[in-house]
C-alpha cells in the first residue's frame, strides 16, 4: 500500500530506550529498534558534547568512516562495545542504566544526557573508586 509501511511485530517493543551496561556496552531496546528502523545500519560512531554531558550515536552503513564501531544485533536489543569511549570521558558503568534519547531523522543521531554518570577517579575498567 502506498503512503504506508507494514507494521511486523518484533517481540516486545515498548518505549524507545539507550542503556549503559555496566559490561561497557551501549545498548539500544527493541522499541527504539522498531521505531527508528536501526535494523538496516552496521555500525555507530560515538560523540561527547563539548561539556562532556551528552552522548550522540550517529548510526552509518559506510564502512569507511573513521571511528566506525560494529554494532552486535541481538533480538530484543543492538549494543555495541563502548568500553574505550566510556574510560576516555569518565562515564561511569557500574551498573546498567536506562536514558530517553532525542532522535534526529536526517543526521540519523541518537542524542543522551548521561545524567551524571560522569566519575572523576574512574579506575581503569570505568567503575568508580567509591
């Protein structure tokens, strides 16, 4: 049908959701997979905000792009290693947690506010000293 895209169940899908797993992993639900069509991508590249607060993951197929992360498709959800990325800017992944993102269409981006998950004195693995 023109005009329309066929919806297909893909298990449980619910409210879009991006996760830091306490494993260092970047993680994206079913909801977001299903709403935003993330299926057709390979790969992410990762972004900080100059203020260190925000986290933009620009999804691409080009396998040329410079910093290019392979993304590990799983049902029920896409992650991606982030251990590098979440050590270099102090974010802490002690333990899993759950943002909304902002998606924007034409930059294909999934834009976060790690909501404070920034740690001075991360150790070496990301986990806090505390």
């Amino acid at each position: 049908m023109d005009g329309f895209k066929k919806y297909i169940s893909r298990g449980r899908a619910g409210v879009p959701k991006v996760s830091i797993r306490k494993n260092g992993q970047i993680a994206f639900n079913a909801g977001a997979v299903q709403k935003y069509d993330l299926n057709v991508y390979d790969f992410v590249m990762l972004y900080i905000s100059d203020k260190k607060d925000r986290v933009a993951v620009q999804f691409t197929n080009n396998e040329k792009d410079s910093g290019i992360i392979k993304i590990q498709k799983r049902p029920g959800s896409f992650a991606f290693s982030a251990r590098n990325f979440l050590q270099i800017y102090e974010i802490c992944w002690d333990e899993t947690v759950n943002f909304d993102f902002i998606w924007n269409e034409s930059g294909k981006v999934a834009f976060f506010n790690h909501n404070g998950t920034n740690k001075k004195g991360a150790d070496e693995k990301g986990k806090s000293e505390n």
